[in-house]
C-alpha cells in the first residue's frame, strides 16, 4: 500500500537507529494523506518549464502518526512510495511489515559484521600507537613523558602512604613512651 492510499486508523511501521537502542514503534494515520503540489527547486542553469513558465511541480502527502501518546508528522513524502528515510537515514517508514524486514535484516547485519571486526579494531589501536612512535619521534617522547609522570605521581602517592604510616608509628610510639614514664 502506498503513502496516499493511507486511511486514518492504517498501521505505519517506523524503525528509528537514531540513539543507543533500535525501536520499532508501530503508529497509526491520524489523517487522510492528500497529494498537494510541492515546486522542486531548479537546478542552476535548468530551463524552467515551458508550459507554465516555473519549476516541476511534484505531489507530495504529509502523514501524521500516532506513536504511543505522541502525534509525529512525517512530511514530504512521494505519494507512490511505500517505504521513506529520515534523520539522514537515522528513521526508516513503511507502510507494510514486510518492507521494514530488509531494513531491520540489513541494521543486523551491518551490527554483526562491526561484532566480528572489534579484534582488528582493537590490534589497529596497539600497532596504530608503535606505528605512530615509529614515524614521529615526538610522540613517542610525548608519550614516555606522560608515562613517566604518571610513574612519578604513582611513586609520590606511595611515598605518601608511607610518610603517613610512619607517622602514625611515631605518634603510636610517643604515646607508648608517654604511658610507660607515667607508670
């Protein structure tokens, strides 16, 4: 079915991989979808159109769903189509279930095939840093700097620690001393 032959109270089927969790969200038409004209924009040096002197004009229908509580419009669509992208292709919408399974198979495929490539991601991280070092001796002497001042920070720490224990020790003692004159 496509977008104008639409009626209220038609499922819509909408996928949104806009954030860090895919949804489906199955809407329902609130309206009658009604092909209105929509001037396309002239390429720079197209000829306008002879007949009326203006730009093609192209039929579109604007589709508002209801999704859970909300009213979400979706404009500009061909009247002819069955199926559209939003959100630089973020949103998918199609009219039937079946259109959407290619969409959701190919998000899938798209997520096992980044699953399989993590351990080359991983090695290109460790030997992009030795390739890095290689190449540009600055940073590898920017890196052994910010090493040795962790070690540095690391070796301050502990020297703390025991400066603290210590003297925790000698108060431990002054007081054992103390106690013991008064006896």
């Amino acid at each position: 079915m496509d977008f104008q032959s639409l009626r209220p109270g038609s499922a819509i089927y909408i996928l949104h991989r806009d954030d860090n969790t895919p949804r489906l969200i199955i809407g329902t038409v609130q309206n009658k979808p009604e092909p209105k004209p929509r001037y396309m924009a002239q390429a720079p040096g197209a000829t306008p159109n002879v007949y009326t002197g203006t730009n093609m004009m192209q039929p579109v229908v604007e589709i508002v769903a209801k999704c859970g509580k909300e009213d979400v419009p979706f404009s500009n669509l061909t009247p002819t189509d069955t199926s559209a992208t939003y959100n630089n292709g973020q949103t998918f919408i199609t009219t039937t279930p079946d259109a959407m399974l290619p969409a959701v198979d190919a998000m899938i495929q798209e997520s096992r095939k980044a699953i399989e490539r993590v351990d080359y991601h991983k090695a290109v991280l460790v030997e992009g840093e030795k390739m890095l070092e290689t190449l540009n001796p600055r940073y590898r002497e920017e890196k052994e700097q910010k090493q040795d001042i962790a070690n540095l920070k690391s070796q301050m720490g502990n020297i703390e620690n025991t400066m603290g224990a210590m003297m925790s020790m000698m108060q431990d003692l002054k007081k054992s001393i103390s106690s013991s004159k008064s006896k």
